[in-house]
C-alpha cells in the first residue's frame, strides 16, 4: 500500500525520471519556467496581457536521408524549457495574463499504435505534463478563436553562435490572427540565462554524472586504448548509472597532437587514434538529462604520470583557471575574466621560459589568441552553448584580436551558469603564423617553441554557478597534477583493454 501511494504521489509530481537510481524533473521546473517567462513579458516587455499568448513550435522528427529511419529525437530548447516534452511535433502555448498553459498533440493514426506501443489521450497527456489543457495540433485555430487571443507572440531570432535562426511557429489559419514575432525572443532567452533552484539541481546532477563519468574513464584508459574507447565508456556511465540517453556534443577525445584539435572527434576525425605512452590526452565530453546539459574537459597523461613538459603547460592552464574560479562574482565582466586567464596563463608561459616580454605586451599583440584561440567560455543549460550570449541589451562582440571569440561579453549575474574553459595549445598553422609576424614573434623562444611542436594541448573545462557571493563549481573532478596522478594510478598495472575484457 505504502508503495503504490507513493508511486503515484511521483507520477503526480513527477515529470521525467529514467529510474530510482536517477534524479526525478519535477513538472513544477517547467510550470515556474512559463511563470516567469509571462511575468517578464508583462513587466518587463510591457505586452498588455489581455488576450495574449505565447505559442511554440516544437521539434519534428528527423528522417536520415529519404529513408523511414529517423535521427533520435531531441526536443527544440525553447519548447523543452517551457513544457519538458519528450514527443516530436507538438505545439504549446501559454497565455500571457495567467500563465495558464496549452500543449497540442498530433493526431496520430490508429496504425501508430502498432509501431510505437499505445496512443495516449488529450487528458493523459495533460496530466503526465502538468498542463491545464490538451488539443490536437489540427485544433490551434479553433482554441485562439474561442479564447478570443488578440495577440500571439511566436518566436524569430538568431542564435549568437550558430548564426542559425530559431524556428517560428505556424499553424493552419495563423493568417487570422495578430502576430508579432521579435517580442518574445530576447525575453525568453533572458530567462533561460538565469537558472531556477529546481533547474540548478538538474544541472548539479547532470554535472556530477557526468564528471564521475570521466572520472572512470580517467582510470580504465592506458596506452593501447583507442580514444572511442575512452568514449564508449564516458557514454555506457552517463546512460547505465546515470539515465543519460544522450551527449550535449559529439565527444571530443584528442590524445597527442589531436589534443590541440579545438573541436576534434567530429565524422572525419572520429577519435580513432592509438593511445601512445607519452601522450597528453584532452577529453571533452557531457551528458544530457531531460534536455539539461554538462560540458567537461579533463586533460591527462595517457600513462598516468605527467612529464616535465606537460606539468609545465598544465599548470599553466589550470593557474588561469584557478585565478578565474577566484574572480568570478556577480558584478564582474565576462571579457575581464578571460584576459585575466590569459595573463596568468601567458605568465606562467614565460615563466617556463617559452615566452619573453611583458605579459601586457603579449596581449596588445594578440599572442593570447594564438595558444588559446577561443574564448574562456560561455552560458550553458539546455544548450551546451546556450542562449543569451550577446542579447540587444548586452555588451556587444568585438572584433579585436583576443578577445573577439567569446560566445559572451556580459557582466555577471547570480543564477548563471557557465563553462570555465582556459586552454593551451600547440597548433601549428597559428605558431607558424606568429613566428612570421613580427609583432608576436619577439615575445617567443623559438627553440624551446620546438619542444612542443605536436605535444597537442591542454584544456581544464568546469561548469560553475554564479553564486550571490562567487562560484559555485558543479563539476568535480581531479585536477592539480597530484590529484590526477593519485587518481590514474589506482589498479593500472592491471588494466585490460576492452578487446581483451569481452573476448568470448
Ligand atoms: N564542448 C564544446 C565546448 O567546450 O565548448
Ligand atoms: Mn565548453
Ligand atoms: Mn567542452
């Protein structure tokens, strides 16, 4: 009895969860996310409430190519962080003045039920959503009629990193009523830049996963193994322990000279070298639960034990690191903390003798851009590079050389959560860049530049909360060299690769 009371006080609440084991989406994340979306469309935009709504189109099924296999379905992200539906070809909306909501489902064929298991009804699907009511997708016209909307607010704007343009809304007979398209866009990317408590314990969670993720990757893997296979057991941990069924982004599992391929790993370059010993290894890989997003890089020795050479770019960058998880607060410039990872970063450079000159200098020439040719970060949730970055109210994006790859100029703000990602790389089509440009060459020692041609790179990715006083680090993880080499080296001399752990 006790059981099945309180199975059905979670269905009640309970919106998305992959198992005890996992953490249960309550509905009330998505109810207070469309509460504070109609909140500052009225007091903030100033949309006069009476009669007005919200609708969003969310995402279709993906055919791959002409045949009748499908991509694996991940919902639209402004469609998720409003309602947090798992089913492709929905529409939802919510009505300004109240915040009451509407979810429209497609009506399927009877023939589905054969495919794809039992259709639910409109009321089933309103009460697993937590809605206050459910249509047919085929009824929108007909509901904005009854309910006399004189305003509909659809969505139309421009991803600042994909240069890609959000999907708007349509609906059989849209022409009958009033729409405005450019209202909602900044509003509601606002919103999702600033985390609720319930959405923050989702990215706690998905952040813990996946750290312990890597964490058994950084303890299965030796030279021999092929970088999939650091993959492959990144992805089994996400999806086994922790319910993840997807990655934020294609894993990126660099080792030696591919560590300093910023974005490797991709279809022509799909993690496929031997491990060598000697190598560095930089492995950038997150998990995704309920849509909510990880983004973590772990650098490591492919044996265990750093070298001399690698300690010393290491360090470099995990002191940048360090100094930003330091700084950061409300209040302060995104822009001021990735010169400040930079400074510290090219310091410690020349400390080591890479580098000569004034660290000032360095930066006036643009040779920060050269070892870390991105940016410190960038905003993170539903979208492993998520909204909001460069909004019309915000800082503007440079152009100048340093800092004109951040994703964000913004200043600080309590509830943000992003990605603290200084790196170091080795990549010769830059290094052969600035050892031709006279403005940058005079700062490097080009014999000692010698030593690291093909080393790769090293890249320390955290994902922090901007907390009332400081950061918030939610990904926890080895880092100084001490803590990584004590890690590794629990159980190596006995490590098996997977080739030899399934033989049958
Ligand atoms: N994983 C992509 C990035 O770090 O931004
Ligand atoms: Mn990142
Ligand atoms: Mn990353």
């Amino acid at each position: 009895m006790a059981t099945s009371m309180s199975t059905s006080k979670n269905k009640e609440k309970c919106l998305f969860t992959r198992g005890d084991h996992t953490i249960t989406v309550p509905k009330t994340l998505f109810r207070d996310n469309r509460t504070r979306l109609a909140h500052r469309l009225r007091e903030t935009a100033g949309v006069p409430g009476e009669g007005g709504f919200v609708l969003l189109q969310g995402g279709e099924d993906v055919p791959f190519n002409d045949t009748d296999i499908n991509y694996e379905f991940r919902q639209e992200s402004f469609f998720q962080w409003c309602f947090g539906v798992e089913e492709p070809g929905c529409f939802g909306a919510i009505e300004i003045t109240t915040g009451r909501s509407l979810l429209f489902f497609p009506r399927l064929p009877a023939e589905y039920e054969i495919w794809c298991g039992k259709l639910s009804t409109l009321d089933e699907f309103k009460e697993r959503y937590g809605v206050d009511e459910s249509y047919y997708v085929d009824e929108i016209a007909q509901v904005f009629t009854q309910k006399n909307a004189k305003l509909i607010l659809t969505l139309y704007g421009q991803n600042s990193d994909s240069g890609l343009y959000s999907k708007e809304a349509n609906f059989d007979g849209i022409e009958k009523f009033k729409v405005n398209n450019s209202i909602l866009y900044p509003e509601i990317c606002e919103c999702r830049v600033i985390k609720s408590a319930e959405e923050i314990k989702i990215m706690r969670y998905v952040t813990k996963i996946s750290s312990d993720a890597h964490k058994v990757v950084m303890r299965s893997i030796r030279p021999g193994f092929t970088e999939y296979q650091g993959e492959s057991i990144f992805k089994h941990y996400i999806y086994s322990v922790g319910g993840c069924r997807h990655i934020s982004y294609t894993c990126i599992c660099g080792s030696g000279h591919n560590a300093s391929i910023l974005h490797y790993g991709h279809a022509g370059a799909p993690n496929d070298k031997v491990l060598k010993d000697g190598d560095i290894c930089l492995f950038d890989m997150g998990g995704n639960y309920c849509g909510y997003a990880a983004d973590i890089t772990c650098s490591f020795p492919a044996n265990g034990k750093f070298t001399d050479n690698q300690k010393f770019i290491y360090n470099a960058v995990l002191g940048a690191r360090d100094a930003v998880i330091e700084a950061a607060k409300p209040g302060v410039s995104w822009t001021d903390m990735h010169l400040l990872a930079n400074k510290v970063m090219l310091q410690y450079l020349k400390q080591g003798g890479l580098l000569d000159g004034h660290v000032d200098d360095m930066i006036h020439a643009g040779l920060n851009e050269i070892f870390q040719p991105h940016g410190l970060g960038h905003l993170l949730g539903l979208d492993v590079h998520d909204v909001g970055g460069y909004l019309p109210d915000c800082p503007k994006k440079s152009d100048i050389p340093g800092i004109r790859k951040l994703r964000t100029a913004r200043t600080l703000l309590s509830g943000m959560i992003l990605t603290i990602e200084p790196g170091c790389y080795f990549i010769d089509s830059l290094l052969d860049a600035a050892l031709a440009n006279s403005d940058q060459n005079k700062f490097i020692n080009s014999d000692k530049l010698k030593l690291f041609r093909g080393f790769g790179g090293v890249r320390i990715e955290d994902d922090v909360l901007i907390t009332d006083t400081g950061v918030e680090n939610l990904t926890s993880v080895p880092r100084t060299v001490q803590e990584i080499e004590e890690w590794m080296a629990h159980g190596r001399e006995n490590l098996l690769l997977p080739q030899e752990q399934f033989k049958l």
